[in-house]
C-alpha cells in the first residue's frame, strides 16, 4: 500500500506552488496538498484542530516553512497516530528569542507585520522577493511565485503571521518519536540554515540537513532533488533504518 503524504504549504502563497514538488514526487506515495486554516485568530489549537479534524490519520505529515511548523506541532498531537514527519524550510520558532537565537530577529518580524497591516499587496510580493532570494535566478523564481501570491484577505494573512511568532515547536519536535526530516536551505533570507545544529539537538535520532547553493523557495527551485530525499527518507523508514 502506497503511503499517504499531506504537504502543507507556507504563510502567503497558495498550495499551487508546491505543485512541482508533488509532480516530482511521482506515484510512489499517495500526495496532497491541502490548505492551511484560514482563520483570523492565532491561537495555535485552533489550526491545530482545523487541521486534525481534515487530514487523514495514519499518514506521513510535511510542511514547507509556517507549514512544516503547522506540521511538527500536529504529529506531536497525533503520536503514533502519525507516520513520520517532514519539514522544508522550517524552524522550530520562526522569531528569535534569548533561548533560540537562529531565527529572524524580532525587529524584523515586527517591521514585517506592520508592512501587512499597511499594505498586504506590497508586503506578499516582498515576501516572494525575501523567499526566491539566495536562488541560482532569483528573479526568475520571485516571479514564479508571484503568480501563487495567497488570496486570503488582510485579517487572515495577519492570523497567520502571529501564529507564526506564537508556534514554539522545541517541545513537539522532541517528543514526537517517529521518524523525522529536516531539510535547511543554505542561502534561507527567512530560516537561517545555522539553526541545523539547534534543531538536531532537539531531535538527535532524527535527520536534519542543509541543502546548498539554494533559499526558502528550494520547494519551487530543486523539487527533483527534494522528492528524491524525501522517497529515500521514507522508503528507509519503511524498512526500519531510521
């Protein structure tokens, strides 16, 4: 029986961009790419709960940045209920704090938000711009992601940037005991690829790795590489190695 992976798709862009990565991915495992809540609060049960009542048990869990993080906290919630964890680009806190300091700086997350309360058009396509940044063709790849820019009105794109500086994964990721990938972009304007020794101090059986010459938009980027890690990763995991 094929396994079954849900793939969330990140903050301001809709699922469509993840579409070269599930065509990538092939037959061998059962993919979808369901949205995120659109919700205008931030609590994270909340989308937790939303998505818990959605996906599918007993399938693999992945998310690339707000969604591996959305993702992390849900086969925590889910146990052994959930079959394995995947995360691109993601961080166990996307703002940085004292006790986890390889993240955004709060001043730049703040200065972030007040942007999309002042004008959310200008703020997503700066967004593209941060994600394609650290690309072999930026240019290319920001107008790309330009055409999958969300639809979601001001209040939720606002919900989900508070959830993403609310979302604390450090607990989550080192309970979760199922098996676990971590994949880094080396040249990540959003999550600092420095975090990897962090994150692997959380989950020391799990894999977390950097992948190079690539930014946050290696989703759109290098879809044939990652699908090929994320297939060997799973096909490991069914054989018992990790």
């Amino acid at each position: 029986m094929r396994e079954t992976l849900m793939l969330l798709p990140g903050w301001g862009l809709e699922g469509a961009v993840l579409q070269p990565l599930v065509d990538a991915l092939g037959s061998e495992v059962k993919v979808q790419v369901p949205a995120l809540p659109r919700l205008t609060g931030a609590a994270p049960g909340d989308w937790l709960d939303e998505l818990d009542t959605r996906l599918p048990h007993d399938c693999w869990l992945a998310g690339w940045s707000l969604g591996g993080m959305l993702a992390s906290a849900l086969a925590a919630r889910r146990g052994h209920r959930c079959r394995g964890l995947i995360t691109l680009a993601s961080n166990a806190c996307f703002v940085a704090s004292d006790s986890w300091p390889q993240a955004m700086p709060a001043a730049t997350y703040a200065a972030f938000y007040q942007g999309c309360q002042d004008n959310a058009g200008a703020t997503l396509k700066r967004f593209a711009m941060l994600c394609a940044q650290g690309g072999a063709d930026a240019r290319g790849l920001s107008r790309q992601l330009h055409s999958h820019l969300s639809r979601s009105d001001e209040p939720a794109l606002l919900a989900g940037l508070r959830l993403l500086a609310s979302l604390d994964n450090r607990a989550a990721l080192a309970a979760f005991a199922g098996p676990q990938l971590h994949l880094l972009a080396e040249q990540d304007a959003l999550v600092p690829a420095a975090v990897s020794d962090d994150l692997l101090g959380l989950v020391p059986a799990g894999e977390v790795d950097v992948l190079e010459g690539c930014g946050h938009a290696f989703v759109l980027e290098q879809p044939h590489m990652l699908a090929a890690l994320l297939l060997d990763f799973i096909r490991e995991a069914n054989d018992g190695g990790v």
